[in-house]
C-alpha cells in the first residue's frame, strides 16, 4: 500500500516545478509549464484515498524530471529575439 505524500512533500513538488517554469526561456512554454502545474495541484487537492495521492505525487516528480531535461534542451536553442510578451516598453 502506497503511502500518501505529506503536506509539506507536496508543497516543495509544487515550489520545485514553478521553479522550473522560470527557466524557460520560451514565453509560451514557461506560461504553459506554470499553469499545466498550478492546474494540477487544483485538480488533485482533494484526493482523498492514499494510493490516489502518492499516484499523482508521483506523475508530477515524473514531470518535474521531464521539465528539468526540457529547460536544457531548449536552453540549447533558444532563439536571439523575445517575445512579444517579453518587451519591454519605453
């Protein structure tokens, strides 16, 4: 029987992958990899059943991975211009 994450395991899980949405230096993907995790915590806040919750504790520590192995790459071959978004206006 999988035992649930506490509290505390969640909250630093979800510090870790805002923390890594930053590192994009792609506007839409940083946008999209911050919501896709706060939309997440949203949806299984209320797991009550122990399997359930250590089940989506552990999707997002595989997401996480994902996201860190993603921010390298695309550090690689960020391109030279910003986005929209990102100008800054004199």
């Amino acid at each position: 029987m999988a035992s649930a994450p506490t509290r505390s395991e969640a909250l630093a899980l979800f510090r870790s992958l805002i923390r890594i949405s930053r590192e994009f230096t792609d506007y839409n993907i940083r946008e999209y990899t911050k919501r896709r995790s706060v939309d997440a915590f949203r949806h299984n806040r209320n797991l009550s059943e122990p399997a359930e919750a250590a089940a989506a504790f552990a999707d997002g520590k595989s997401q996480l991975a994902i996201a860190k192995r993603q921010a390298v790459v695309q550090s690689f071959y960020s391109p030279s211009v910003k986005n929209v978004m990102e100008v800054e206006h004199s």
